[in-house]
C-alpha cells in the first residue's frame, strides 16, 4: 500500500474542501443573506481568517460551492452517457434515473438559494459580473458534453452547440422554479416528455442514421 504525504498543497485543498462543506449546512439553513462567513468558520472548525485566505467573500464561497455541486453533477451524468450504449433508448432510462435520485440537480433547497443568490446578484454589478461568469462556466460544461456526444456517435449538430446547451440550462432551471411555484406540475411523466424533447432536439440519432448508410455505401464502392 503507498502513502501518499500530506503536502501544503494537499492540505490546503482539504481544508478548503471542509470549508466547502460547513458552508453547504450553513447556506442551506439560513440561505444566502442569513449566512456569515463567520458562522461557516465556526461550523468548520476554522478561523474567519482560515475562510478568507481561501475565498476573497461571501458571494465567491457561494459561487465556488456552487460550482463544486455542479462538478459533481456532470461528473455523474458524463459517467452516464459512457457507462453503456449511445442508442437513445438505452441512454434515457440512465439519464431519467439521474434526475429521479438522490444526485438531481433538482433539490428543491439548493434553486431556492440560487435564486435568492440571481436576484441578490440583479442589483449588485459586481456579483452580476462574477454570476454571468459562472453560467458560462456551467454552458461550457454542458457544450463539451453534447460536443462528446456527437463526436462518439459520428454525426453534426442540426442546431449550434452552444445554442443547445444554453436551452438545456434555461429548461431545466425554469422548471426547478416552477416546481418550487407548483410542485404538483412538475411529474415524473413531465420530465420524461422534458427529456424526449431535449433528445430529439439533440438530433443524435438522426444524425448518426445519416452517418451510417454513408460509411456503407463507401465499403461496398471499395
């Protein structure tokens, strides 16, 4: 067995991980404007001044905390769409039992934090700035999985990338807020036509039928 040491490096890491971590239980109790950094510190055992040589202030600890949880979400769906077949109709049950478990992007705790956190950000330029910054971040992540995509199957988009990566973030945060309006409207039944919808727009299927009659009329000219 190899032991790994304990480096500055590593330590740091772990440490801003716990802070993560506190500040997770804190947001969740008392949301964005009922949090201090001071109460973060002392949930993580830390100074205040431990929070501030990780994190410059509250809006970046929460943007931060923020992206973490995203990472980790399209860690598991990334992990979905490669663990089997890219058929349509082995993905869409993986990718349904995402957003039915424990790991969805739909708590309903953690939209209600982001949308104090959007409106909070409407009137304070700075953080407007740092928050237009991260949903670039977060339309990327979601761009590089549609590009991944279509790269394995072999096909091209009908529509831009980017186009369909930022409907698919505007859907899927839209209906998180109408959830928390009218829990009722948002069924399981709803999310399935959501993800019909998404993978017919996506086009993948149709673009890889288009690829393969191609490749084999090639082998039968050879």
């Amino acid at each position: 067995m190899s032991f790994e040491p304990l480096t500055p490096e590593r330590r740091r890491a772990m440490t801003r991980q716990h802070l993560l971590d506190a500040a997770a239980i804190v947001f969740a109790r008392n949301g964005f404007h009922g949090s201090t950094l001071d109460e973060v510190a002392a949930a993580a055992g830390f100074s205040k001044g431990a929070v501030y040589s990780n994190f410059k202030s509250k809006d970046d600890l929460f943007l931060e905390l923020f992206h973490d949880r995203v990472d980790r979400q399209f860690a598991v769906v990334a992990e979905a769409l490669d663990s089997g077949s890219h058929d349509q109709a082995e993905q869409f049950p993986r990718i349904r039992q995402i957003l039915r478990s424990d790991t969805s992007p739909w708590d309903d705790d953690f939209v209600t934090l982001w949308l104090e956190f959007v409106l909070y950000a409407r009137r304070n330029p700075q953080a407007q700035e740092k928050l237009a910054a991260s949903a670039r971040r977060s339309r990327a992540q979601v761009q590089a999985l549609i590009e991944h995509e279509y790269e394995v199957v072999g096909g091209s988009p009908n529509y831009p990338t980017r186009d369909l990566a930022e409907i698919g973030l505007a859907l899927f945060n839209g209906l998180g807020i109408d959830r928390l309006v009218d829990p009722s409207a948002i069924t399981d039944d709803m999310l399935d036509t959501t993800l019909s919808f998404l993978f017919d727009a996506m086009g993948v299927e149709q673009s890889r039928e288009s690829v393969e009659p191609q490749k084999g009329a090639i082998r039968k000219r050879a």
